[in-house]
C-alpha cells in the first residue's frame, strides 16, 4: 500500500477537458495565489482509484452530483473513515423538458452532504423541491463567464489556429457546435437516462429533432461548397469522437464535403470568437457568446419543438431554412433575419451579478475552515469498494494504463473517452 500519501487542501476531478479544465485551472491558480492552498487536479474517467491511494484531500470537487457506485466521489466516500468534504460545481445545470428530474441529485451523500454550488435562484429552487438540503446550495453564479472575461473577451485567435492548422486565413470562418449527443445515443443510454428520471417520450421526440436538424444542416454546408469558398469548422460534443462525426457525415451525404473540417482541437469557445459566424441548434454556448458580445445564428429547419423555450437563446438570429442560411453565407450578412425569442431570459436563470471564480474560490476555503482535517483511507473498504463495482474502477485503473503507455490505444479506449486523457503527474507539476 501507499506508505506516504500525498496530503492536499482540494482534489478537483474533471470529467472534459475542453468543457471543464480551464475553468478549474483558473479556480485553482485563485486557491493557490489567494489561499495558499494545495490543489490538485485529476480526470473523473482516469485517475479516481489512483487518487484514492495516492491522495489525502480533505475537499473533492466534482462536476456534477454523480454519486452512483463506482463514481470518484462513492469511492472517495466508501474508502475513507473520516469522508472529506464534497463540493459540486453542478456544471450543468439546465433543465429541458424532458429530462424531468434526470439532472437533480439522487443518492443521500448528494442530497444531504455534497455541497451544491449553483449559478443562480432557479437552480437553487430546483435542487431544494428535489429533495436536497437548503443549507447545502450556494449561489455563485457561473465560474465560466468570469473566466471568458478574462481570457477570451475581445480576442481573436483565427491567426494562431490558421497557421498551426494549415488553414486559409483569408477566407470566413463559420463554426457550428450542435448539441449532439442525443444523435449519437445507444437504446441502453436512452433507457438509462429514462431510469434516472427523463421523460421517456420527450426524450425520443428530441433525438429525432436533433438527428433531423444535424442532417438537414450538414445538407447545406455541403451545397455551399459549389457556390462559396467559406469553410465550415464543426466541433463535436465532448463525449463524441471526430470518426464518429465522419461516420455520420458520410452516411447522411454519402461523402466528405471539402468546405467542412471536424475538429477537436482548441475549447469551442477558442474557435467561436476566431470564426466570423457561430451557429448552433441549441448550445448552451450562446450563453458564452452573449458574454463575449459575439452574434449567434439559431439553426432550426425542423422548427423548435413545442415543449422547449431554449431561453440561453434568446436574442439569436434564427436560421430556418435553406434559403436563410444560403444567404447568410452568399450576401455576406447583409440579410435580415428574424430573432429567437424565448419566454425567459438570461436574467431569470443566472446571477450575473457574482464573479463565479472569485464565488466558487471563496466557498471553498470557507468550507476548507469548517473542516481542516485530512481523512483516512480504510484499505479494507477500498478494497471492498472496488470488488462492488470492478467493472467500473478497474476498468478506468486499465484504461489508465493503456493510456500512459500509448498501448494500442485508440483500439482499446473508445475514442470519444481517449481524448479526456491526461498525464496527471505534468499537469500539476504545472499548476
């Protein structure tokens, strides 16, 4: 066993890297320059049972209120004799229609001990009539808006990326980041999230809008190929690979259009603020956009379902059919569109008033105070706690090791998983 573990103020375990390492460099660099404290960062999908015998956190901060068995946190809360503290950032934290109570927390560690950080009143709310403790949700507001001030607000990379990426600087960029993962999801996910509270019919409605809207879109790009020199940056979601994208791509158009790039590199909002246009169907990142005064076109051929007021829409441009969107590109934007409007708005849902860093920072050293000691591991429960769910924990301690030793990899991990590794002793050698 471990004879000298390492003894750290807050273990933050991230699941994306494109979705959610920034934002936790930018609060550990605060913990760190700010608090003094020690700070680490792992990959929820690589390194929980390594942390659990190489770490003494006395705070773990997770994205989400995951507790199930087999998660980091249910591992970290088996394994110890005195649990840390638990905080989740509640990365995502909208609620469609049909996901019911699909996002809110289940499990008693989540609705009685983990510390919920939200981005405003609405979520608060949500949380509390789902059964969580009133005592443990914290508004913050949103960690990522602070961090786009930052770093990203009034830049513009396109020059960088053009020349690492051997692309045509001169031409227009335009960057589309569907919210597609539903198109990609097997009928055991889908019976998965239905199990965890989604509507079973709302639910199938949406994927068959998303697979439509993504098919129909890919449609026009492809035809603009003929008549534009404009290229079309796509960048898939998190959990979904670029060979799955060509897959789909080429089974809808039977080829490769020359206009479209699929790429994983850069965080999407890298490539939204160097592109000259950015579409989505319904992206969150509007939101993203809105904080970086950067236009966004809405694109809904099939129209928007009846259930859902996308209010992180709200003021976009709508692109709802062929037509459109051929102009758009051919007239160079001297076209007028009509704009998306939603019920609600930004406003309603998000308090812009909070620096979400600064918050979130701030919360966790007040929590660190509450409780300043480092747990201990039980070996026996940690051992207990893997043969409960080998499947899970020793499947991510397997991955971890084809990963590190470039291993055939892309074979043995899926791909859409392999591009969230990271080297966890480079990185926070770095921090």
């Amino acid at each position: 066993m471990i004879i000298n573990p390492t003894k750290i103020d807050v273990l933050f375990f991230i699941e994306h890297i494109d979705r959610e390492m920034e934002t936790a460099q930018e609060i550990v660099s605060v913990l760190k320059e700010k608090y003094n404290l020690k700070c680490v960062i792992a990959s929820a999908i690589y390194h929980p049972v390594t942390c659990a015998l190489k770490t003494r956190p006395k705070i773990i901060v997770t994205a989400s209120t995951a507790f199930g068995i087999g998660s980091p946190g249910w591992l970290f809360f088996k394994s110890f004799k005195n649990a840390p503290i638990f905080i989740n950032l509640n990365y995502e934290q909208f609620i469609s229609s049909w996901k019911g109570k699909y996002k809110s927390a289940k499990h008693d560690i989540s609705l009685k001990s983990q510390i919920q950080l939200t981005w405003g009143t609405y979520f608060k709310n949500f949380l509390i009539e789902t059964g969580t403790k009133k005592e443990n949700i914290i508004v913050t507001g949103r960690p990522l808006f602070s961090l786009l001030k930052k770093r990203y607000y009034n830049k513009n990379f396109k020059k960088d990326i053009a020349k690492k990426n051997n692309l045509d600087f001169n031409k227009k960029w335009n960057f589309i980041a569907f919210t597609d993962g539903l198109a990609f999801v097997t009928e055991k996910k889908i019976q998965y999230i239905v199990q965890s509270g989604a509507n079973e019919k709302g639910l199938k409605n949406h994927i068959n809008h998303v697979k439509g809207t993504i098919s129909e879109v890919l449609k026009w790009v492809n035809s603009m190929s003929a008549m534009s020199d404009e290229l079309f940056i796509l960048r898939p979601h998190p959990s979904i690979s670029k060979d799955q994208y060509e897959e789909l791509i080429k089974s809808t158009l039977g080829l490769m259009p020359e206009n479209l790039i699929i790429s994983k590199d850069y965080t999407a909002q890298k490539w939204m603020i160097s592109c000259e246009r950015f579409f989505t169907n319904y992206s969150t990142l509007t939101m993203d956009a809105r904080v970086l005064e950067k236009d966004f076109y809405i694109l809904s051929p099939l129209k928007k379902l009846e259930s859902e007021d996308y209010w992180w829409c709200n003021n976009g441009f709508s692109i709802e059919s062929y037509d459109d969107f051929k102009n758009l590109i051919l007239k160079n934007d001297l076209v007028k569109l009509n704009t998306y409007a939603s019920k609600e708005n930004i406003l309603d849902y998000i308090d812009l008033s909070k620096d979400g860093i600064k918050e979130t920072s701030s919360t966790i050293f007040k929590m660190l105070i509450q409780n300043n000691i480092y747990p201990k591991v039980s070996y026996y429960r940690f051992i207990n706690s893997i043969l409960k769910s080998p499947k899970r924990l020793l499947g991510s301690l397997l991955r971890l090791i084809f990963m590190s030793l470039r291993i055939n990899s892309n074979s043995i991990v899926r791909k859409g998983i392999a591009i969230d590794y990271f080297n966890y002793k480079k990185l926070n050698n770095d921090l």
